[in-house]
C-alpha cells in the first residue's frame, strides 16, 4: 500500500477545519496538522514538510488574504509545492497569481466544493500528484474571456465541452465518464484541440492542462 | 528648461501688464465710487452696473495673471446684476479695496521685476554708446559701483550690466509669484463667501450621501430578504421534511438532504453576489490597484490598468473609486459597443488621486445623458472628488475622476 498523503490544514473555522480534518483522514490521508492562521501555517509547512497544504485564503490575524500570501511564499520556496486553496469567493486575480509559475500543483475552489466529498477528495489527490484543479467558475470565467476574444472560435461545441473540463483539471478518464465518451474519444478530441489551438503538444496529462490555462488566462 | 527660461523672459513683462492693472483698477474703482453717489440723485441706478462690470473686468485680468504666477484664485462674484444689489455685494467692496490697497503693498516688487533687468540692459548695451555723448552734455555716468569716464569703464560695466540683468530674470518669477499670493487673498473671495459656499455644498453632498446610503442599505436589505433568507427557510424546511422521513423513506429523505445541499450552495452564492456589490473581497485584501486588476480581469474588454500609487487612501475613498471605475467599464461594455480595449491609471500626486479611464470606443459620450454619471459625481463629491469627461465623436473616450485624499503607504 502506498503511503498516506500528509496534509497541513489552514482554515479559520473551527467547524469547517474540523469537517476538513475529518472527510481527509476519513479517505486515508493523514493530517499532520490543522492550523487557523497564517503564521503558523508557514511555520507548519516549514516544520512537517507536507506533501499538501489545503489552505484558506482568508486566514486571522490580518483577515485579508494572508493565506494565499503564504501559500505562494512557500511555492517560491519550494518550486511545486502542492497546494489546494478553498476560498468563499474565486477571484481571477488570484487564481492567474497560483498559475503563474507555471509548476502545476495548484488547486483553487470554491468552499462549497467541499461539500461534494467525492470530488473534493480527488481534487485534493490530483493537486498533490502534480495536477491542477480549478474551480468551475474559474473555468467558466477564463472560458467567456477566451470566447470574446475569438480564441476558442475554431472548436466544435464537444471539444469546447472537453477544454472547459480539461481547464477544470479533471482526469481524461472523469471527462470521459461525464461527457459519455470511451478514453480514446477524449484522448482525439484533446488531440483536435491542441491542434487547433496551436499548443505544444505532450503526453504529460498535467502539463497538458497548464498549457491550455496558459492559453487561456494570456 | 525652455519653458522656464520663457517665463523668466517674460516676468518683466508681466510685471508691467500688472502695474498697468494697478491703473485701470484705481480708475475703475473710482469711477464706481463716484456712480455710487450718484445713486442719490438717481443717475447712479444706470451708472452702477457699468461702472462695476468694467471694475470687474480689470480684476479678472489681474486674476489671470495671478494664475499665470501659479497662484490659485476663485472668482468671488455671485448672480447679482441691479445697482443695489451689486453694490450690497461682498466682492464690489472687496474688488474696490483689492484696487487701492494692492499697489500700495506689491508695486515694489513688480518695479523690481522689470527695473533690475532694463538697468542691466542698460549697462550692458546702451551705456557704452552714449556715456560719450552724456559726459559731453554735462552728464555724470555711473553705473553701480563703477564710475564711467573711459572706454575702459564703461566695458567693465558690461559684465556688472549682465549681471544685473541674469539677477534680474532670475528674481523675477518669484516676485511676481509673491505680489500674486498678496493679490490673491484681496482678489478672490472673503473667507466668509468662501465658507458659505463650502457650506453649500457640504449640506447637499451630505443628503445625496445619506439618501445613496439609505437606498443602498433598501437594496442589501431586499437583496437578503428575496435571496439568502429564502433559500435557507427553503433548506430548514427540506431538512425538517427528511427528518421526518428518515424512517420511513429514507430514499425521499435523501432526496430531500440533496435539495437542501444544492440551496445552500445558492444561498451563498447569492451572498457572495451580495458582499461582492458591498465590499469586494479583493478590495479588502489588497487595495484599489488589484481590485481594478481584478474587475480587468473579470471584464470582457482588454483591460490594460496601470498603477503608481505609494500606498492605500482611506477605505471609504477606495470603495468609492472602485465603484465608480466599475461603472466606468459597465459603461464602456454597454455603450461603446464598438470598443475593444479600455486603458485604466492611477496615480497620486499632491494629494491628488487620480483615476483616468480610456477607451478606443466611438466616442461622443453625453455627461448629462444617464444616471450612471451623476451617480459616480455624487459618490465622489463626498470627498471633494470631481468627474470629468471628454469624448469626442469618433473617440476616443477620456473619463477622469479626481478626488483629494491623504494616502497611507503600506
């Protein structure tokens, strides 16, 4: 059996940290430690080392968004250090500013999202694979800009279908499942849209999608 | 450089127009002195007015060329236009002191302005033609400290000419700038017309903030009423409902458990929509520059937006700023359909933020037309803040908000 995901928890509310201690240990990950404001999440990164920090935005004492800072902080430290931000509010701005080193392993959700368990947990797995997993709305926002600027003009409806998931950063397998596509058709279509786009293409799942966030938040 | 230079060149001039004022201002003053008595007699009704207007013209040239000095001056008059009323008015009386008492305190330095460069001028290049001809005449030629009686003199004068000159030119601008500052206080209104008018505008800046206000706190109020709390009475009502049906369906149950899932995640929804329309979440977190980076960022236009400011103004300004800039972009989004990219500044100086907002729309903007304006005008009257817009027809679009704040640096 592979060894358990260690998480570093950072959120203010005690009932929603608690919720959160207990849905991960719950799916086998261990948390090393479950924290409510900034300055020690930074010292808890520092100290266990996580292999993820699934971490609030807004985070005491400041009460701004402090644990976003600290997040970014420790992703400079560590090049791709996996870390998986909840906020009440998704903001461009900050979901381009976790995109922008371009290493991957990020995630930004809506606090909701964390109510679907099934889905959050594998948001919380992918990130910490090296995955991304941006919020739906993140997606759908990046994706209207990308149409009024005529860049997604070229896809046929399907493969927009399949690039809106994709940017989402799910697994080719779940864009399958819920388009009703065999793996092979998803594997064609991103193909297509690659090569409409113009993109490097790569067999790296991950750097596949970064390219098309890339794409699509220029 | 050359702008300088210009105006160091051109202070002995102003200083003679000034001078020149003094004049027609003293005779202006007298000849509404004199109109005033005749009011007595009757004549004055048709002489007043005339009498006052040209007074006034005089002083709104010199106040012209206070400005030119760099100093700022109001003009003080008010909507009257009869005999009495113009002679009942605080600016007549005043404008008629300004005539008498300004050249008695300011014409040394104008003097100074313009005699200290033509006696260099003078020296440097007059005096070696003429001291000849004076001296033969009877005349004694001195220049400063040197007496002339030679070639050789009246060359070494040349240099202390050209340097009376150069000190000349360089004092001048100041000078002006200080009779100016003088002239100012006689020219532009009392502190008394200066407060009332403040006084104005700070009660109706007051009920438009406080009528802004109160529709505001309407609208959050329906906005919660219609929204949030009708969901969550909806979710308290499923969850109450699968309780009581955890028994004996518990299929229904769940159903129920999933309905009051999905309100919930509308409710806040609905609440973020809310708080964003309140206080955005990036205009907490970061200040002004990221908030407008990220209403760019939210917009479908190409929205470029570029920021010096050293710190955060007070949060009531920033909030005020940011919605007025997010209704600057609404507007270009719904008007200016043909436009594709908006550029965005700001910048802080003199305790002066501004904010300019362009876009490569078609132009032909109406400031009086749409509500959406006047709404971002009384937003910022507030603090003194001003809107104002230039938009040509065929573009492009130039909007820019002023409003005076300190700013803390972070």
């Amino acid at each position: 059996m592979r060894d358990p995901i260690r998480v570093v928890v950072a959120e203010d509310l005690f009932l929603l940290r608690d919720g959160l201690v207990r849905t991960l240990t719950e799916h086998g990950f261990t948390v090393v430690a479950a924290v409510g404001t900034g300055p020690s999440l930074r010292k808890a990164i520092v100290d266990e080392q996580p292999d993820i920090a699934v971490v609030d935005v807004r985070l005491p004492p400041s009460f701004t968004d402090e644990g976003l800072q600290v997040a970014i902080e420790a992703r400079r430290q560590r090049p791709g250090f996996p870390v998986l931000v909840l906020s009440q509010y998704v903001e461009q701005l900050y979901a381009r500013e976790l995109l922008a080193d371009g290493n991957g392993s990020v995630g930004y959700l809506l606090k909701d999202r964390v109510f679907n368990t099934d889905q959050f947990v594998e948001a919380v797995r992918s990130v910490a694979g090296g995955g991304t997993a941006m919020d739906p709305q993140v997606v759908a926002k990046l994706l209207s800009r990308g149409d009024a600027r005529g860049r997604t003009a070229d896809l046929t409806p399907r493969e927009r279908d399949v690039l809106e998931l994709m940017a989402a950063g799910r697994s080719n397998a779940a864009i399958g499942q819920q388009l009703r596509l065999s793996v092979s058709a998803v594997t064609k279509h991103i193909a297509s849209i690659f090569g409409k786009l113009d993109l490097p293409a790569s067999d790296d799942d991950n750097r596949r999608v970064l390219a098309v966030l890339a794409y699509l938040n220029r | 450089m050359v702008a300088e230079l210009r105006a160091r060149v051109f202070a002995p001039v102003r200083a003679l127009v000034t001078m020149l004022l003094s004049v027609a201002g003293v005779l202006a003053a007298v000849l509404v002195l004199v109109s005033s008595a005749l009011v007595v007699v009757g004549i004055g009704r048709y002489a007043v007015p005339p009498a006052v207007w040209l007074l006034r013209k005089v002083a709104d040239a010199a106040r012209a060329l206070v400005r030119m000095a760099g100093v700022d001056v109001r003009r003080p008059y008010g909507p009257e236009t009869s005999a009495i009323g113009l002679l009942k008015a605080r600016s007549t009386w005043r404008d008629i002191g300004w005539a008498f008492i300004d050249p008695v305190i300011g014409t040394w330095a104008t003097a100074l302005a313009i005699a200290m460069p033509l006696f260099g001028v003078y020296g440097a290049v007059v005096q070696p033609f003429v001291w000849r001809a004076n001296e033969r005449a009877g005349g004694i030629n001195s220049f400063g400290p040197i007496h002339v009686t030679s070639t050789v003199t009246a060359l070494a004068a040349i240099p202390v000419g050209l340097a009376m000159i150069a000190a000349g030119l360089y004092i001048g601008p100041p000078l002006l700038t200080l009779r100016a500052s003088w002239s100012a206080d006689l020219l532009g209104p009392s502190r008394t017309t200066a407060l009332e008018e403040r006084v104005e505008t700070l009660v109706e800046t007051r009920a438009d903030s406080a009528g802004a206000q109160a529709a505001e706190l309407r609208r959050i109020e329906r906005d919660l009423h219609d929204g949030a709390q009708a969901r969550l009475v909806a979710l308290g009502m499923s969850l109450s409902n699968a309780e009581r049906l955890f028994e004996e369906d518990p299929e229904a149950a769940r159903n129920l458990v999933i309905a009051a899932r999905e309100a919930s995640s509308r409710a806040l929804d609905q609440l973020r929509d809310l708080v964003r329309g309140v206080h955005p979440p990036v205009l907490a977190d970061r200040g002004l520059a990221d908030a407008i980076r990220a209403l760019a960022l939210d917009s479908l236009l190409e929205v470029e937006v570029r920021s010096d400011l050293p710190g955060r103004p007070s949060l009531p300004v920033e909030s005020a700023v940011y919605f007025a800039a997010n209704e600057l972009l609404a507007n270009t989004a719904k008007h200016a359909r043909s436009a594709t990219t908006v550029a965005i500044s700001l910048h802080y100086t003199n305790g002066v933020l501004r904010c300019v907002v362009t876009d490569d729309g078609p132009g032909g903007a109406d400031p009086m037309n749409g509500t959406g304006l006047r709404g971002i005008e009384s937003r910022l009257a507030i603090f003194d803040g001003t809107v104002e817009v230039d938009s040509p027809v065929s573009g492009p679009t130039r909007v820019q908000l002023e409003v005076p704040c300190a700013i803390r640096s972070v």
